[in-house]
C-alpha cells in the first residue's frame, strides 16, 4: 500500500523549487496559487533567501503550493490517484496538502486556508519571541522531563529518538544549554512556537474562517495529527486541521496507523527529505521516496506501480462507508439493517487498550450493511457499515 505525505514548516530551503520549473505547467499552476496566496510564490520558490522563507506568512503557502503542483506532476489526471493511493498524510501545515490531495478541499480553498493561518500564526508569534528545536537522541522520557523543566512543550512528537520543543526563545536556549543526556538540541528554521497554547489566537481566528469554508469527505483515507486517526468525514477533518495549530502533532501516531495499514511504500512531496527519514527509522521495511526534483518522477512513477492500491473510500451518491479510525475492537450500537439514523448518530466503538473511538454517521441515512460483527478485531480504515444517504440530507449526496 502507497502513502503520500506532505512536509511541514522548517523542511523549505532557498530556491528549492527552481528546477521544477522546467516541468511543463509547473510555473503556471504556481502562478495560479500565488494568485490565491497573495505571494509571489515563484520568486519565493526559486530566489527568495532562508531569512525571506523562513517567515511564517510565506513558508506556510509555499510549502503547501509546493506539494499541490507537484502532485500534479505525478499525476497528471487527479482523479487517478484515487486507485493508486492508499492513504495521504501530512505533517503541521502538511496537513492542508494532504486534505487538498484526498479532496476534502480544493486547492483554492487550501491556499486560502493557508495564507490566513500563516498571517495569524505570524501574528499570533509576534507577541512574544518564540521558536522550536528538536531533541534528537535521549532517553525518551528523559527528554519529556527536560522539555517540561525548561517550560517548554513537546509540539511534534516525531518518533523514536525526535521530540520537537517549542516556547520563548530564552527557554529553548536554556534547553540547548543544558540538553538531555545523550541527546541533541538543534534549532529549526522557524518563527514561532507552533502547536502550544501561544498559538490559540490563531485557532480563534481560523475557527471563524472554516465555518464558512464547505468541505467534501476524503476520497481516500486521511489520517490526521491529532492522533493518527482515518478522518472519514470532511468537516472533521477541518475542525481537525485548525485546531492542531495550537496542539502537539502526533506524527508517532500517524505512523503507527500507516503500520497498522500495511504500508509498504511512501512518497513525499517537496520539500521532501524530512518525513521519509522519519518512516526509515520507524517503519523498517517500507520503502521511501522524497519527490526532490523532477528527475526523481520516472522513480515515484514507479513506485507507483509497484505499490498502488485503491481506495476503499467512494464519493458515489447512492451509498457512503463509514471506516474504523483506528486499530481495536468493533462494539457495535445495537444499529441493525434498515434503521435509520440521524446525523451524528453513534452507530459504534472501536476499543483499544489505551482508549476509545466513537463512530458515528456525520451525514445520517440508512442502514445498508454491517460490514464486521461485533467483537470483530478491525484495522484502521477498514469499512465498518455501509450507509444509503436520506433524501432529507442532500449534503450527504453531494459530499
């Protein structure tokens, strides 16, 4: 199974787009998105200095315009990614390429979206001085009791051996002045403390904004920062996405999906380099890619080929699948074939030993199928009951 992924904020270096011009269309459909960035996304991507892309305002559009073009690149006709991909996955401000690739937003409405969370972000770290850095190597609870002592909170928790630290600048040099045991601090290449509670003006802000924003569900699984969960339902995915500026990104969890998925094959779309470094050290076997320039494609296409699977996600009107979110135990509500329920009814559990997931039908509708029994060990996005949408709800038809 092939996983796309999308990088976040800090992985942009200066003129790294530069070659991709080259690539037939590649300029125009970024002069496209620099039209609903309100940046010159062409002059950031090819000649603008770090100190220039290292802003928040502009590495956040660039970085998403980056993945979406590229995307393209690979696959020239969208909709064909749909039987090829088996789940997307982005990383912080990755994650709004990842919701533009599984098509629960457009592009325009992404490059909005991501315009204004840069501004408010940008905003929201100009009140106070504050940064990141990663805390590589260490014992790991050792570092989570460092990060703590220091005032600091764990923003990204990247998997074994990275802890990403993020609050005042003056905490996070005393945290490089005095690092964990056996561990690294290394400064990262932004301007903010993003994913702490600094960042809750921004949430506020981007709140106001997704309400107006319509969504579609994802036409392959999504899996989100939060906590690694299969998002199936658009506007969750949203709510999702705006909420995890000001809190951590478990991108552990995102990987421990993709392993309970069966992945065995990643692509990351540039900036690439950061995210499948990340999958070698935690998922041993999976093979990677980090799409870097177009003489890299004739390699992605192949693992394209090699590794594709389709999505067991439809977007036909005439059914909807509501997906396990998560490895577990099925638990069923009691919902039988033919009921019909509400919009936001529960219609199950799926247990873990940590925790529970509730699922419910966002949309509402009929019964069609169970698809597991209850008792059923389920894996994440697995099909879990098969619903006809009611009339009376026409946004479930459309979405």
């Amino acid at each position: 199974m092939l996983v796309i992924l999308a990088p976040g904020q800090g992985a942009q270096t200066p003129g790294f787009l530069a070659p991709w011009l080259e690539v037939p269309g590649f300029e125009d459909r970024l002069t496209w998105l620099s039209a609903a960035a309100g940046l010159d996304l062409v002059a950031h991507g090819t000649t603008s200095d770090a100190e220039t892309i290292r802003d928040t305002a502009v590495a956040q559009p660039l970085i998403v315009a980056a993945g979406l073009v590229s995307l393209l690149a690979l696959f020239p006709h969208p909709g064909d990614a749909f039987g090829q991909v088996g789940a997307g996955a982005g990383h912080s401000v990755g994650e709004i390429t990842a919701a533009v690739g599984t098509g629960v937003l457009s592009a325009e409405q992404g490059m909005v979206l991501v315009r204004e969370r840069g501004r408010a972000m940008a905003a929201a770290s100009a009140t106070t001085p504050t940064t990141m850095a990663a805390v590589v190597g260490g014992d790991h609870d050792e570092v989570l009791a460092a990060i703590e002592q220091h005032g600091l909170t764990a923003a990204n928790h990247n998997g074994t051996g990275q802890v990403v630290a993020a609050g005042t600048v003056a905490q996070v040099d005393a945290l490089r002045a005095a690092p964990p045991a056996k561990a690294r601090v290394i400064p990262l290449s932004v301007a903010g403390a993003f994913h702490t509670h600094h960042m809750a003006p921004a949430v506020s802000r981007l709140e106001r904004y997704a309400r107006a924003i319509t969504t579609h569900d994802p036409r392959t699984r999504l899996l989100s920062n939060r906590d690694g969960a299969v998002v199936h339902d658009g506007r969750d995915a949203l709510d999702r996405i705006v909420g995890q500026v000001a809190s951590p990104v478990r991108w552990d969890l995102c990987m421990r999906t993709m392993a309970d998925l069966g992945v065995t094959a990643v692509i990351e779309v540039p900036p690439a380099g950061t995210l499948t470094g990340l999958v070698k050290r935690n998922l041993p076997g999976v093979e990677t890619l980090a799409l870097k320039t177009p003489d890299d494609l004739d390699a992605a296409r192949r693992l394209v080929q090699e590794h594709g699977t389709p999505s067991p996600l439809s977007t036909t009107p005439t059914w909807r699948l509501l997906v396990a979110p998560s490895a577990g135990t099925w638990r069923a509500a009691g919902t039988t074939p033919g009921a019909t329920l509400e919009p936001g009814a529960p219609v199950g559990v799926v247990a873990t030993h940590r925790d529970e997931h509730t699922v419910s039908a966002p949309h509402g509708g009929t019964v069609v199928e169970l698809l597991v029994e209850d008792g059923d060990p389920v894996r994440p996005g697995q099909p879990l009951v098969r619903l006809h949408p009611e009339a009376a709800h026409p946004e479930a038809v459309l979405a």
